[in-house]
C-alpha cells in the first residue's frame, strides 16, 4: 500500500478483512506511485487495494478483483475562483453520482 494519506484507512481496512484468529496479515508501506506499487505486487506474494479506474490496466502477474459492498469515500479541493472546465465537469459528475448513491440508499 502507498504511504499516502489513506495509508491509515487502507491499513485499517486489510486488518478489519482479513485479520482473524492467529491471522495477522503483513502490510508492508511504500512511498510509490500506482505503477510502480502494481510491479511491486506482481513480483511477489501481495496485495493492494486501487481505485477501480485502474481495473481496466493490464499488467503482467496482477490480477485485479473486486470487492463487492465496500466504499471507500474520496475528497477534492478546488479554488472557488477556479473556472477550469475540466474541473467543473468533474464536480458536476460527483455531484450526480453521489445523488444516485443517496436515493438507491
């Protein structure tokens, strides 16, 4: 797992899944970018939790599963003052889906 910010939420939730009597999982951290984590992983037994965005990559050795039921939440900041297109169609696509979350709830 990267030593990101949600380093402490990804750690908490390896243990929470696949802690369990007398099973103590290794977590291993890495000041990595996505790449080279993904190459990390393929060169030995791990593991490591991604977006879903980077289901669709092919990468030698890495097989990627999903995991039904969890949701790991994500944040952005952005300047009010910022009237960059891109972002607006990125708040604008947030602000959709997690309605949609809110009323399938």
């Amino acid at each position: 797992m990267t030593d990101t910010a949600r380093g402490e939420e990804v750690h908490d939730f390896i243990i929470q899944h696949l802690a369990g009597p007398g099973i103590k999982p290794r977590i291993d951290r890495h000041a990595v970018h996505r790449d080279m984590l993904l190459q990390i992983v393929a060169s030995g037994p791990a593991l490591t939790l991604i977006n879903e965005a980077a289901a669709g990559l092919v990468v030698a050795g890495i097989a990627f599963r999903p995991i039904k039921g969890e949701e790991i939440t994500y944040c952005a900041v952005r300047s009010p003052t910022n009237d960059n297109p891109a972002a607006r169609k990125l708040i604008s696509l947030a602000q959709a889906l997690a309605k949609l979350a809110s009323a399938s709830n």
